[in-house]
C-alpha cells in the first residue's frame, strides 16, 4: 500500500471533497444507449473527479448528468463548461 505523500502541495487549485451521485453515458457505440450510475469525489477550479465502472481514455467522449446544485457549482467554476 502506498503512503501518503509528503512533499510540497503541487497543486495548482484546492480541492474540496465533494460526494455527490451522478449519471454518465459513455459516447460509443456500444454504451451511448446506457444511463450508468457513479458518483464525484472532489472538485476544483481544474476539474472534478468521478468515480465511474467505465475505463475512459482520453479522447473519450462522456456525457455527465448532475443536480442542479451540482450544475451551478461546475458552471461557477468553469465559465466555459456546456449546460444543456
């Protein structure tokens, strides 16, 4: 098991634990008809984490569905973020 890491903050933002459920979709062919379940677990101004089943690479394209709270706390965050 790894140990905690003790060196200097590399971080660019804070991050703050965020617990939340989510719904995903990742768009393939195979998936895009499959509404899965996952939940975040931290958030900042960089980005927010997901814990999701699915492995995504980075080219990938994933559809996220939040609450509404949710919405407006990623909205505020990244002003270039898609709100549909």
């Amino acid at each position: 098991m790894k140990s905690a890491y003790a060196g200097p903050e590399r971080r660019q933002f804070l991050r703050l634990d965020f617990l939340e459920p989510l719904n995903y979709k990742v768009c393939k062919k195979k998936t895009i008809s499959m509404l899965m379940n996952g939940y975040t677990s931290n958030v900042s101004q960089a980005g927010l984490l997901c814990q999701i089943k699915d492995k995504v690479k980075v080219d990938d394209i994933v559809w996220l569905s939040f609450d509404h709270a949710t919405l407006s706390i990623c909205e505020e965050l990244e002003k270039r973020v898609l709100i549909y």
